[in-house]
C-alpha cells in the first residue's frame, strides 16, 4: 500500500466499460513524512475519498481486487483503497 493525497477529480467522457460509474480522483503520491512523492497519478476511488484527503492506494493487479465480481477486469492501474485518519511517525 502506497501513501498518498488527493489533489483533484478527474472526469472523463469516454471511460473503459470497466470503468464506467467509477470515480476518479487525482492522487499525489507521498512519503511517510508527507512530502510529495514522484508525479500525480490517476485513482479509481473505493472510499468515497475527496479532495483533501490522506489516502491510501494500491497499485498493479492489486488495483483491480477491490471490485466484484473477482472475474471482473477492472482496467485500473490505481485503486484508493482507504482514508486516513492520521500518521504516527516513530
């Protein structure tokens, strides 16, 4: 799991069937301190994340687990797969 905020949404008029229905959000990936991480990225969203928010998202084939059915071939290289609350560096 990768550490990262939204930024934005992103609509899009023509979507992958796979797709369609599904929001997207703008993410920057972030290292654990909160600095920003490489360049933004697209990210299906499965928490009902927002503009603002610390996430967390997955990415390669695990990008397409959180859908259903599993025989589903989501066409998504991200995936949003929770909001965080907080980060306690030690």
């Amino acid at each position: 799991m990768n550490l990262g905020h939204v930024i934005g949404s992103i609509w899009a008029t023509r979507k992958d069937p796979s797709i369609e229905g599904k929001r997207m959000l703008l993410v920057q990936p972030l290292f654990a301190d909160g600095s920003p991480k490489g360049r933004p990225l697209a990210a299906l969203d499965t928490a009902d994340a927002g503009p603002g928010d610390r996430v967390l998202y997955v990415t390669s084939a695990e990008a397409a687990l959180p859908f259903r059915p599993p025989q589903d071939l989501t066409a998504s290289d991200a995936t949003i797969v929770g909001v965080v609350d907080r980060v306690d560096i030690g």
